[in-house]
C-alpha cells in the first residue's frame, strides 16, 4: 500500500509548493482537503489520523493544535513547517545536512520539525565553523537578510501585490523585526550551537521567492589563524557529498560584482560562499536560497523522502 500524505494547510503558500512538488508522484497517495473546508477542525482531525505523514503547513498555533488531534495516534508521523517545535529536543530538526547523521535521525523520526528559511542560510554557515572550532561559542554573531515577499504567507502577498489593498506596501524594499525579538533568533541560537542570541535584521524585497542570508566576521575574533581559505576550507569539508548545498569555489566567488536574491528562486538549492580578500581583517558569509524551496516547502518533502526510505 502506498503510504498516505495529508498536507494540513494545503491551500496557502508554503502547502500549495509542496502539493506542487508532489504532482506526479506515482509512490505516494495525497489526502486532500477541500479549500472551503481547510478550517473545518473535524474534517482535518479525521484526515490527520488517516494518514502515514501528516505535513503541517499552519501557523504555530494550529499546528500545535493539529500535534494534540494525533496524540493518541502511534502511527502518524508529522513534519511541521512552522516555528512551533523548532527547539523542541523531542522533534528531530529537519535540515539534513547539518550533520552527518542528521538524515538518519530525521529517517527514524516521528516528529521532525523543518527549519525556517533564514535559520536554514544562518545555521548553514555558522554551525560547520562552531563545529570546526573557528568560529568561538561567545562570538557576537550578526545575521542581515532579506526574503522573498511569500515569505509573510497569503496576507503579506496581498499586501505586496493588490494595490488596492487596505494595508498595501508600495515599497520595494523594507526592513521589519525592528524590536530584534524574531521568532527565528532562538532556532538560530540552538542549531547554530551559539552562546549569545545572534543579532538579527530581517527585510523584504518586492520579489515573491529568493533570500540572501549574511554573516559577516571578524578574522581577529575567530580561533587563531582563521582565514579566508580555511574558512571555506570547512564549509566545503562539512559539505562534501552534498548535492543540495553547494560551497561556492574561492576563485568563482571572488569573480562576482554582486550576488542576485532571486537567482535560485524555484530550485530546492542553497549556495554559500566566503567573501572577502586574502590578507583582509574581515569576510562575509553569504547563503544563497528560495525561502519557499529549501528555505521551507523543498525541505519538507526532502524530510519526507527521508523518512519514507524514498
Ligand atoms: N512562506 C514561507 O516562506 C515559509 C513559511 N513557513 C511556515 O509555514 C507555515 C505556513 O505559512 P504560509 O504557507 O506562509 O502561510 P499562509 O498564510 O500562506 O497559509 C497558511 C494556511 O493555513 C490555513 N490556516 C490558518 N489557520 C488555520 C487553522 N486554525 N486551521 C486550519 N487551517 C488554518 C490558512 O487558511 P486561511 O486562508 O483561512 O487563513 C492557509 O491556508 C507557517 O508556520 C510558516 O511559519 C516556513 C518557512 C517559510
Ligand atoms: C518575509 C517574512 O515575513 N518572513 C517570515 C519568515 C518566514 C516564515 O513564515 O517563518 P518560518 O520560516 O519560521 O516558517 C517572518 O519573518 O516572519
């Protein structure tokens, strides 16, 4: 029998990716739910409880909600895309390339919780260089970057894109998260294998799918005799074998002018690079990705396969 795959949230915009990644899909069987019953709370729970993998495309609450219309069901298994488990120690974190054994603690899961998008650039870069022991657990880390508008989910696409909408933003570029309180901050924390909360400055462009995510670093404040080249020394080590994220060659960085926030929109990939210039005091850590492919809905069909042996 093909196992059952019931995406709670299929209508909005993180689910609608993923059911479109399933199309054709001939090894599993979709559940779906009407869209004019998406919040009709008996209807999910019964179909939540017919399913083998239950992807939770909701926002926090619901999809706690959803967690407990499981409880006492041993035989679902969940990947919930919000925020709500992310540093849940009982939710296996859904970004397999973190570590080598990641995958297969994400195989054997019942519960796996999949990364946001910009802890899934953050973490990218930070965690293989606590890990190699250049970057100092103490380190006051900063993380600037900017998403893609779908990003926000259905109401911030609204406001990007009906001009007439009550609360339109006309601007092509803006920074929000002012108050540094981002529900990401923690995600990053922990998974980072930080000891102080990273900084974290977020904005959106008028763009709906892309992100870039930047760490920049002090050389003198790194593990003595950091450079450039050991730098990306590491990340390519960590990342050898890998064939969704890709450590960008030193010399094929250093010929870039500029990096494009949209130029892997539509792909499940992510690029990191090192900038900077050998000898310099500083180099800058860039994560190239879709907010909504390997930054949310590419990933939870990746934690999918995983867990499905696919
Ligand atoms: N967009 C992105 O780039 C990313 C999103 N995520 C996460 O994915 C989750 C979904 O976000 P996103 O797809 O962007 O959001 P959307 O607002 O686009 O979609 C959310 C969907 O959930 C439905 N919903 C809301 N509340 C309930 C409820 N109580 N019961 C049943 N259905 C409900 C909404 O229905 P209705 O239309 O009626 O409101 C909508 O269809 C969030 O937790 C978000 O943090 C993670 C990574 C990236
Ligand atoms: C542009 C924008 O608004 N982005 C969202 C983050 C994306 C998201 O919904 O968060 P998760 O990755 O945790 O699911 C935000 O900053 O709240």
């Amino acid at each position: 029998m093909k196992p059952k795959i019931f995406i709670d949230g299929e209508h909005g915009t993180t689910g609608l990716q993923i059911r479109t990644r399933m199309a054709g899909r001939a090894d599993v069987e979709l559940l779906s739910i009407p869209e004019a019953e998406r919040r009709n709370a008996q209807l999910r729970e019964d179909l939540l409880n017919s399913a083998d993998i239950a992807i939770l495309c909701l926002p926090d609450d619901a999809a706690k909600e959803a967690v407990a219309m499981v409880a006492g069901n041993n035989s679902v298994r969940i990947i919930d895309t919000s925020t709500a488990h992310r540093i849940n120690p009982d939710w296996a974190y859904g970004f397999a390339e973190m570590d080598r054994e990641q995958p297969k603690k994400i195989a054997g899961a019942r519960y796996v919780a999949n990364p946001g998008c910009y802890p899934t650039g953050a973490i990218g870069l930070i965690r293989p260089l606590r890990l190699a022991g250049i970057l100092p657990e103490d380190y006051p880390v900063t993380v600037n970057a900017v998403s893609g508008y779908t990003g926000g989910g259905k109401q911030l696409i609204a406001q990007m894109e009906d001009e007439g909408h009550a609360e339109h933003i006309a601007s092509p570029h803006f920074l929000y998260g002012l108050t540094l309180k981002h529900k990401h901050v923690p995600e990053m924390q922990v998974h980072g294998l930080l000891g102080r909360a990273p900084v974290f400055a977020p904005s959106v462009g008028k763009f709906p799918q892309g992100m870039i995510v930047q760490v920049p670093l002090h050389l003198a404040d790194l593990k003595e005799n950091a450079s450039l080249g050991s730098i990306h020394e590491a990340l390519a080590d960590h990342y050898a074998g890998q064939d969704i994220v890709e450590v960008v060659d030193l010399k094929e960085t250093a010929s870039l002018p500029r990096v494009n926030a949209v130029e892997l929109a539509d792909t499940d990939r992510m690029k990191l690079y090192v900038f900077g210039t050998a000898g310099a005091p500083h180099v800058n850590l860039v994560a190239l990705l879709d907010n909504l492919g390997k930054g949310a809905s590419g990933a939870a069909v990746q934690n999918m396969d995983l867990m499905l042996g696919a």
